[in-house]
C-alpha cells in the first residue's frame, strides 16, 4: 500500500485508523561513551512497512531518522554515524552516547496490510561514569568492649545523580546496612571481624569501596585475641602446673621411700651378721 493510498484511506475512512498510543515513556538510562538501545516492550502481531523515529529536547521536535526498504535514513546531523537499527527498525541502537543525547524519543511504527500505526515513546537520560568513592573514619572511640567510629563516603565528583548505600559482611555474608554518606557504628567483641562496603551509584553506573576494621580497632582487636588466647589457655597451663606438681611430688615420694626401704634391708642384714 502506498503513502497516497494510505492518505486517501484516512480522508474517507477515519474510523479505519487505529493508533496504539504506549501509555507512559518508558525510562531508559545510558552511560556516555557506552550503547543503548530504544525498543518496544511487546511483540508486533504485523510485518513492519516503516519506521519513523524523532528526537525532542528543551521543547524542539527534529526528525531523527526513517527505515523503509531494510534502509536507514538518519535526518539529525548530532546522531550521524551512531545509529543503528534491527527487528524492521523498531530497535534503535545510539552508539557513542554524548551527554546531549538526553531527550525525547518516540517511534511511529507503520504496520503492513493494516492501517494500524504503533507509536512508542522514550525517555533516554544519559549519566556520567561513576568515580571511585572513598572512605574515611572519624571519631574512634575505643573501650575494652566497644568499638565505636563513623565512617564517611565521599566521590570527587558534583553530580546531583549519584545515590550512597552501604553494606556490611560479617562471616563471609553480605547483609545490607543503611543509605546515605555517613554512618555512626558501634559494635561489640563478636563483631569486630566485619567489613564496611560503600556504594556510590546512578541508574547508569556503579563503583564500591570497602574497609576493614581492623585499620580502625587494630589494638582493641589485639587486646581481644590476647584476652582470648589467655582465657583458654591460662586454665590448661594452670592445670598441667598442678599435674607436673603433683607427678613430681609422688615421685620424690616414691623414691624416698624406697631409699628408706633399701637402708633398713641393709641394717637388717648387717644385725644377722
């Protein structure tokens, strides 16, 4: 069916035109200098004849590219050399990505031997690679039985984007901890051995640091494996002390009386003499 014999379809029949609208944009996010790719959520019942894509942004609609006979058209000289398209140019493929590229994007999808017109839309935000975080403690307060610290979550980096989550792994499990910068842990002898992961994070992106406490508690953790270590074995060398004391005891014992039994045979057997 040709563009004329559609136009003159819709001017006699309108009710024969069938627009399937998406409801709400579908939200995509992409990293500069990575790929993205915009398409539809759901599988086409026809054949695609064409595809139409546009772009918008701060309020100005352009014509961003056409696929009709397995051939792309790009029209928007900001896209040149960084589109791609598959499945009958219902998947666009941006390549490169700029931070310009944040826009707008919808697709008017002509479906063949039907007067049906499938129209999807886009929201592409585009983020900058996420710096390594770092993390620093502050305020160490350290008890025989408490060791208490803050630590602070930091990016170089102004981005207005980026969100902060920590974790913790205590006996080799990772368990989630609490969001934001800072924290403020205190913790007891039996958790000394835990490890502090902070997350720094957009849509896009994501890096994590992690620490361990003993570059916080290295002292109150020593002193914990000393007390430790004494507690256990103070008792056995208490034990095997009185033991070997006693075993030398009976021996000398032993011996003594023997000696007396050995000096009283021998006066025995002078006396028969």
């Amino acid at each position: 069916m040709s563009v004329s014999e559609k136009l003159l379809l819709c001017l006699l029949s309108p009710a024969l035109l069938i627009v399937t609208a998406q409801v709400s944009p579908i939200q995509v996010s992409g990293l500069i200098t990575q790929s993205v790719s915009l398409a539809p959520t759901e599988h086409l019942a026809h054949p695609v004849e064409e595809t139409l894509w546009f772009y918008k942004i701060n309020g100005t609609r352009y014509r961003l590219a056409d696929f009709r006979n397995q051939h792309l058209i790009i029209r928007h000289s900001q896209f040149f050399q960084r589109l791609e398209v598959d499945n009958s140019g219902t998947r666009l493929w941006i390549r490169e990505l700029r931070s310009e590229d944040t826009g707008s994007y919808t697709a008017a999808i002509v479906l063949q031997d039907t007067t049906q017109t499938v129209k999807l839309a886009f929201t592409l935000t585009v983020y900058e690679p996420v710096p390594y975080p770092d993390i620093k403690m502050e305020k160490v307060w350290i008890t025989p039985d408490w060791c208490n610290f803050t630590l602070h979550c930091s990016a170089p980096t102004k981005s207005s984007a980026l969100s902060y989550s920590w974790m913790y792994r205590h006996k080799e499990r990772y368990q989630p901890y609490t969001n934001g910068t800072t924290i403020h842990v205190s913790l007891q002898p039996e958790s000394w051995d835990e490890e502090y992961l902070c997350f720094i994070h957009n849509p896009a992106d994501q890096k994590n640091v992690s620490i361990s406490l003993q570059k916080f508690c290295p002292d109150t953790i020593k002193d914990k494996s000393c007390r430790m270590k004494l507690y256990i074995y103070l008792p056995i060398l208490t034990a095997l002390s009185l033991s070997l004391a006693a075993l030398i005891i009976v021996t000398r014992t032993k011996r003594q009386n023997i000696n007396n039994t050995g000096y009283l045979y021998s006066c025995n057997q002078m006396e028969k003499h």
